[in-house]
C-alpha cells in the first residue's frame, strides 16, 4: 500500500500558484508519483488517494467513533502554523522564527475556533506501550525519542480547519475541514483489505514519526480499533553531501536512476546506498561505481561466464529452483526480517563472490573428461539459482532472467544483464 494526501491549505495553494482547479492539479500530481513508481517496477496492491470516495466516508466514520468516545471538543486556538508541514509550530520547534524544513515558507499566526482531539488524555497509554512493546517504534533510537517528547506533556490537538475548503467536511460542521494529518493517516484503515488489520508494518520519513508513533495509536485507541504492530522510521538521503531539495534544484527522480541503471539497477542502488534507519549521500558518481562493481562486474559477469561455460561444455541440465521459504528462513531471510536490507545485500554479494572465487579455483575450462566438467559446473549452476533466489525482492528482473536461463537443459548466456557505466 501506498498513495498520497491530497487535501489541505498546501495543495489549495499549489493549485492557484499552478492556476488550476485542486481537483486537477492533484490529479496531476498522481500520475506523476505513479510513473516514478512504475518505473522501478513497484505496483502496489493499491494506491489509494485520500480523496477516494471510500476513504472520505472511513475518514467521517473514524471521526464520529472518536466523537462518540468523548475525545472531540470545541475551542479557540492560536499559534505558529507552517504552510509546507501543515502542522502548528512551537517557539521550540522555529529557528531564527523559520520551520527548520521549510526556511523559505513564512510562519503564519493564526487564531480560530476549531475542534481538538483530547490527544493528553492518551499521554500514558501511549509511554506504556512503546515500553512494553519494543518492536512497535523502531529503530530503538527513535522509540527514544517518541518518549522524550512525551515526557515533555501531550498536548490536545486542532482536528479541523475553518479556511480550507479543499478536505473532508466536519460532520455537522460544514464550514470546518478535517485536520490533513487527523485525515491522512486514516487511509490506513480505508485501504486495508478485509482481515489485513492491524498492519504489521508502517514504514515512512523520520520525519513523520511523531504522527505516526503518537498520533495515530491514540486516534486508533479512541476510536476502538486495534494498533499497527511496528512503526518503522526510516532516515533521510542526501545528494553530493547536501539536503534534496526544489529550492536548490538537487532531485533526481527514480525515473532518471532507472534511465541510466534499469529498473533493478535503480532498486539496487536505492535499496543499498545506507542503512534502512540511518542517513546517507547518494551522487552520480558514487552510484556508477556501485553499480559497474556490484552489478557489471559483479553479479552480471559471474552470470555471463557461468552460462557460457555450461554452453561449451555441449552439456544437458536438469536443475531446480529452491524453494524461497526455506532460502529465506537464512541469514538472508533473517536480515530481510529484521529491516536490516543493507545487510542481507552484503550476504547475498558475498555469495556471489564465493561463487566467482569457486569457478576460478575450479577451472572448469581445463577439464577434459565431459561427465566431470558437467557434475561440476551442475553445482555451480544450483548456486546461482539460489542467488536468483535471494536477489529477488532486490532485482525481481535480473532473477527472472537467471532463472530461465539456468532452469533451460541447453543453457545458452543472456544478453548483457548490466552494460558498464562510464564513471
């Protein structure tokens, strides 16, 4: 599951800047995230948009079983608003009077009648959990924080907006929009499948955690249902050792990686340039030299010598595929299990190494006797197959072509899996 929210004062304003309808210009928006997600082979199983017709009506159901629990009141509120977060600022939260994320974006005073979530009245419920639940804010180091800011107070929270015409209408309350964040985050629920909730996984921005480890298992507990079993915050990359950013014009898009890479050399890139928790920089350069070693010469090299071999050895084979669930109940699998991609990556290449060293060592080419050359280049041929395996979630293409071009009787190489990259 994946999708976007669309509503609120940021997209309103983006729509006039465009001189557009909203309802175009978030349509506009949609085709292009579905396009950057196409083009790294990612189909969800649904990509929803919190202007759905089902999920408007989830999100004014969620509302009135919060209504109900007595956790939704009216009062007046003022404070520092940042347009680009959509969220109410602190004095803390600013630096030199400017949202630290947006520094370009003024901060608004503003002052209105609102309705409020009773969010403190969640403030213990919430520290009880993440303590005897470890595995539902991770990494550790964020779950840290999520109660650094809780011992802080909870504080109630504005739901709903008075000038924003473009959300969900407040029940009983038409001149009053839902809160974006109160209404995104409940896509969750709309989405779901039918027995598929409580999740197992949230994965999202550092940036986002506060809502999603905070907020949202106290909206979930008022309104009586069941909360995800692991928030996962994943960090941040950064291009050329600088912040990605519009203003200063530094986006690569998954589209260009997968132009210059393919698809699975974009998901390789992307899904190895650090650890799933830490931050990390990304550049061109650096990718062109992952990728020619790792996937040129690595990975597609040990793939096109291989097959070769097995051609001129004028050999049958008659190999298999080994079943994933038992690959997977492996180290590989393990670190997969665990968020621990970067990790799996190194076990499955060190694999790959072992294989190439093996074939050196072996010498395949200096054999004479067929029977032999063939047993042996057999067991090399069910290793590759379960380096197919395991590639898989990383380079679902790639695997593919191993497979079929291992799992044939008469193995004949492929075409060239990855060309070099100038540097």
């Amino acid at each position: 599951l994946t999708g976007s929210d669309e509503h609120g004062g940021k997209a309103e304003e983006a729509a006039k800047r465009a001189g557009c309808k909203v309802a175009d210009f978030v349509d506009q928006v949609v085709s292009g995230n579905k396009k950057q997600l196409s083009s790294l082979d990612i189909c969800p199983d649904r990509y929803i948009r919190t202007t759905d017709k089902d999920h408007v009506k989830q999100a004014t159901d969620f509302y009135l079983r919060v209504k109900k629990s007595g956790d939704i009141y009216r009062d007046k509120f003022s404070g520092f608003y940042c347009s680009g977060c959509e969220e109410y600022k602190t004095v803390a939260d600013l630096e030199d009077g400017r949202c630290p994320r947006h520094p370009n974006s003024p901060i608004k005073k503003l002052a209105e009648e609102n309705y409020f979530f009773a969010w403190s009245k969640y403030e213990d419920f919430l520290k009880n959990h993440i303590k005897n639940n470890p595995d539902f804010i991770k990494p550790r180091s964020r779950a840290k924080e999520m109660l650094a800011f809780l011992d802080q107070g909870l504080k109630d929270i504005s739901i709903s907006r008075q000038n924003i015409k473009w959300g969900i209408p407040v029940p009983d309350d038409p001149d009053q929009t839902l809160y974006v964040w109160f209404d995104a985050l409940i896509n969750y629920l709309t989405a779901a499948p039918k027995g598929f909730w409580p999740a197992d996984l949230h994965l999202l921005g550092k940036d986002n955690t506060r809502w999603h480890a905070l907020l949202w298992p106290a909206m979930l507990k008022s309104a009586g249902y069941p909360l995800p079993k692991t928030i996962y915050a994943h960090g941040f990359l950064t291009l050329n050792g600088q912040k990605i950013s519009k203003s200063l014009g530094n986006i690569i898009r998954p589209q260009e990686l997968a132009e210059e890479f393919g698809s699975d050399g974009a998901r390789y890139l992307l899904a190895t340039a650090k650890t799933l928790s830490g931050d990390g920089d990304i550049s061109w350069s650096k990718m062109r030299e992952k990728y020619n070693a790792d996937l040129a010469n690595g990975l597609g090299n040990l793939v096109a010598r291989l097959s070769k071999l097995c051609q001129l050895s004028e050999q049958e084979f008659f190999a298999s595929c080994p079943n994933p669930e038992k690959v997977f109940q492996g180290k590989v699998g393990q670190s997969l299990n665990n968020y621990q991609i970067l990790k799996s990556s190194k076990l499955i290449w060190q694999k790959i190494s072992l294989i190439d060293q093996g074939l050196n060592q072996a010498e395949p080419w200096k054999i004479k006797d067929k029977k032999k050359k063939g047993q042996l280049l057999a067991g090399f041929v069910d290793d590759i197959l379960l380096v197919a395996v395991m590639i898989e979630p990383f380079l679902p293409r790639t695997a593919e072509i191993i497979k079929e071009t291992f799992l044939a009787q008469k193995i004949t190489p492929p075409k060239t899996l990855f060309i070099r990259r100038k540097k």
